[in-house]
C-alpha cells in the first residue's frame, strides 16, 4: 500500500475556496480509478504544533505505485493540481508531499 499524502500552504485567506474547489474535484475520482482505495482531506489540526505552516491536507490511499501513477497522469487530477499550485504560497513550493509505502 501507499499513502500519498500532501500538504497545502495556502496563499492567504482568499485561497481556500480554490482548494475546496480542488478537493471536490479529487473526490470524484475515487469510484473510477482502479488502485485508489480511498480520498480523505481536512484541515491539519498540528496537535504537536510542529506543521502550522500546512493548515489543510490530503490523503490517498492507493494499492501499489501503478495506480498512483495512473492517479498523477489523470487529466482530472492534474486540474485540480493546477488549481492548488495556483492557490498556494509560491505555487508547488507551497504544497508538501510525501509517499509512504507500508
């Protein structure tokens, strides 16, 4: 399994309905692509106060390293990435990503 997990530094306050925007466009494709098991997002809580730089974020779960790849090749997700990257804090320096594979 892999958790794709990435983190979003917004552009200030103005920024958010454009990454709300984002995430109901990832959200639609959950059903159709083969491999991605499951979309979360939400706002970063930051209980340890260690990441209050990324105050929203989401999560995907996916089988293997194909269906993500199949995932970042979608032309749907690759909308909603536009629109991120044009809504965080210096474009995709402003968006955090990590891959864990377990």
């Amino acid at each position: 399994m892999l958790y794709h997990l990435v983190m979003l530094e917004p552009d200030g306050p103005d920024a958010m309905p454009a990454i709300k925007e984002a995430m109901a466009i990832l959200e639609t494709l959950a059903p159709d692509l083969p491999g991605l098991k499951e979309f979360r997002h939400g706002p970063n809580r930051d209980f340890e106060n260690k990441s209050e730089r990324y105050p929203y974020g989401f999560l995907c779960t996916f089988t293997d390293k194909t269906a993500l790849d199949t995932y970042a090749a979608n032309p749907t997700h690759q909308r909603a990435g536009a629109l991120l990257v044009a809504s965080c804090k210096n474009g995709a320096d402003g968006i955090f990503v990590v891959d864990l594979e377990v």
